[in-house]
C-alpha cells in the first residue's frame, strides 16, 4: 500500500507541468528531556517528511504530506522504541477548491475533502487532524461553514481524544492503535467587522461515540461564541465562551450534564521596539460544582509545556512575549499561573486526592528560535512548573517540580 501511495504521487505530480508542482523535503531532529511523572524520561525523535501540492483544473487543487518517523524512549537506563512513530504517516491527503460566484454574485464556495487539520474557533475544544470534509460559502461580510469527519482512522500516536472510560481503556491497550471511532460535526457562521471591527463567529459543535457496546457511552456538544477585532492600532482582543451538554449512558441509565468554558486575550504589537509581540491568556473550564459538570473538551491538548493539564477543571493566566535579538534570532519568555475550578481531584502525578487548596503552582520557562536561512531553523524551549506542595496543597509535599527541556532541528528543500 506505501509503494502504491508513492508512486501514485510521483504519476501526479509528473503528469502536471514542472511550473505547477509546488513540493519539498523537511528533515527534523527533535531532542527532548522532561520529568513531569516522576520519572526522567529522555526522548530522540527524527523524521522525513514530504509534501506535493499541484493544480487540478483551474479552481481545484491536490495537497499531500507524509512522513515518517523514529523515536526512542530512555527511561530509568531503559530504551523503547515507540511502535506508532516508527511507521509512515500519511499527514495530509486532500483536495481543496474555490468557486466564485455559485451562489450569488460576490460569493465564493470553498471545498476540501480528504485528511487535514481542523479546530474549533477557540482552539481549546477541537484541534487536530481529521478525515472528513468541509464546505464554506463566502460573502463580502459573512460566512457560513459546515464540517463533519470521522476521528477513528486517525493513529493513535497522534490523537488525543480521551473523553471517556472507553477511551482511557484503549489508550492504554497496546493492541489498539487507531483513535476512538467517534464521528464529528461543526457548523458555523462568521460576521466580518460586524460592529466596531470586531468579528464574531458562532459555531455548534459535536462529537458522537461509534462503538456498538461501549461500558459509558460519552456524546458531547458545544453551543459557544467568538468575538475579536482591533482596540487601536498594535492592540488585539479576544474572547470567547461555550456550553456543553454532556450525554452519558452506563449500564441502561443515561443522563445529561452541563458544562462551561470561557476565556479571553490581549495581543500587542510594538515593531519598533524589537519587533515586540505580546499576549496575555485567560481561561477557565468548569469542574464539578453546584450544576455544573467537569468541562470534556474532545481534544485534550496540553495547556503548558511542563504541565500537561488539559482545559478541564481548570482555571489559568499565561503571558509571554517575543523580540528579535538580531536579524535571525527571537526570544520569549513565557509565565503561567493554574488553579482549579472545584476540588475535584485532578489525574496528574503527585496530586494530593485530599486536598482542599484550588492553587495548582505556576510555570516560568523561555524559547529561542534561530533561522540563520530560510531553510533551516533551531528551536530550544525550556519550562519548568512549580506545584502548589505547601501544607495542605494540591501537591503531595515529596512531589518534585516538573520539568521539560525541548530541541528541535529542521531543514527543508
């Protein structure tokens, strides 16, 4: 099946003209180091990965990516290799078109079908790749977008869709190795300049689990709102806010739940000043209080580089900024502050189940990026999260700060 995906990308792209053909090679090297279980743990990840993108007709266009990757493992003088990184990834598989004018003078009708990422206005909910399609029509000052896909096709090494006692179970089984089959749905509607150059998007968004006899069958759907624009020239806003209605069923007996997430930013802009950029987060996801159930977003991304809490039961502040040290160099240091929505207790090591506190600790950390060329740069991140283990803290008091050090190497052609 490899052979005959690869050779049916280099037919594609040889029977197009040479000028058409948009494609490249990317080799990376990523070294990382981090103690955020308890355990040092010492990564080494190397991939290639290649990409084609080529015109089909005048309004259509075919884009491809794959990779494929090593990586090890270094735990306690013990090395792993990592079965689901050591394989070709198909990354993207698509074809994409505008159309002008179908529905109406001024319109435009965007198309893309096939393997490609996706995410949620807010970025928190949904963000990852998908196989599916989506359909937007445009209008001078409005849009309107509908989208669905299916999550489970998806390897499991790149997914993190864990929203239920199923999924917790097929993450941890080593015979599984596709994401859980749960099939997805947004819909959406986006006013441009609607007042005061602000923007606002409304969106609908669901997930639905697939299996035929799941233990807790988890459905959620998010019903929220986007709202950003100018304050002045350099200066940004944002925020947003989502209801989600959970629908459980265990064992014959269902039942639905609430849940809240909301958030804003600050972004600003000062080029003359080291090509200054600035921005200051703001988010909290509910946890279990009064008639609210714990937020379930259907991705659960990281909110921190050293503290891997997603946006549940959480309440954090996170501020950072760049300037260009040079004409090939930026640094940003980068703060954090998290606390807990409710005292429910959170799966993360060295937490204190007993404890009362809602103050989790906070992460100071910094990155630096260098491109002495187009082609190739050098990312170093570093972080470090300081738990809350004073007496009665969210931390058992032996817990040790968590810690991550990140070097990543790319070059392209």
């Amino acid at each position: 099946m490899k052979k005959t995906l690869i050779l049916a990308l280099f037919l594609l792209a040889a029977a197009s003209s040479a000028s058409a053909v948009d494609f490249g090679i990317q080799a990376a090297n990523t070294t990382d180091d981090e103690s955020t279980t308890g355990t040092n743990l010492f990564y080494q990840e190397n991939s290639l990965s290649a990409w084609l993108s080529t015109p089909l007709g005048d309004w259509t266009k075919f884009s491809a990516s794959g990779s494929y990757t090593f990586k090890a493992t270094v735990s306690d003088g013990t090395t792993t290799i990592d079965p689901f990184r050591y394989a070709f990834d198909l990354e993207r598989l698509s074809i994409e078109g505008s159309y002008p004018d179908v529905a109406g003078p001024s319109s435009i009708l965007a198309i893309l079908a096939g393997r490609t990422e996706c995410a949620d206005p807010t970025g928190l909910i949904f963000a990852q790749r998908t196989d599916g399609a989506m359909a937007t029509l445009y209008y001078p000052h409005y849009s309107v977008s509908l989208q669905a896909s299916y999550l489970g096709l998806q390897p499991k090494a790149v997914a993190t869709n864990v929203i239920s006692e199923d999924d917790q179970i097929d993450a941890a089984d080593s015979d599984v190795h596709t994401a859980p089959p749960r099939f997805e749905g947004m819909t959406s509607a986006n006013f441009n300049e609607l007042f005061w150059r602000q923007d606002l998007t409304l969106f609908i968004l669901g997930q639905f689990d697939m299996r035929k006899n799941p233990i807790n069958k988890v459905n959620t759907q998010y019903f929220g709102f986007s709202l950003k624009g100018p304050v002045f020239s350099g200066l940004y806003w944002g925020s947003f806010a989502t209801l989600e209605n959970i629908m459980t069923s265990k064992g014959g007996a269902s039942a639905n739940y609430l849940s809240y997430m909301a958030g804003g930013n600050i972004r600003i802009f000062y080029p003359p000043l080291l090509g200054f950029n600035a921005q200051v987060d703001i988010v909290a996801a509910s946890g279990k209080t009064g008639s609210f159930e714990t937020f379930r977003p259907i991705t659960s991304n990281p909110l921190g580089v050293a503290f891997a809490a997603s946006a549940s039961n959480i309440l954090y502040a996170d501020g950072l900024f760049f300037v260009k040290l040079g004409d090939t160099v930026q640094f940003g240091p980068r703060g954090a502050v998290y606390y807990r929505i409710s005292t429910e207790a959170l799966n993360i090591y060295g937490f204190s189940e007993t404890s009362k506190d809602l103050y989790l600790g906070y992460e100071a950390g910094a990155t630096i990026r260098w491109r002495p060329i187009a082609d190739f740069g050098l990312t170093g991140t570093g972080a470090v999260f300081i738990p809350n283990t004073a007496s009665g803290g969210t931390f058992e008091s032996s817990t040790k700060p968590y810690f991550k050090l990140q070097v990543k190497a790319t070059f392209s052609i």
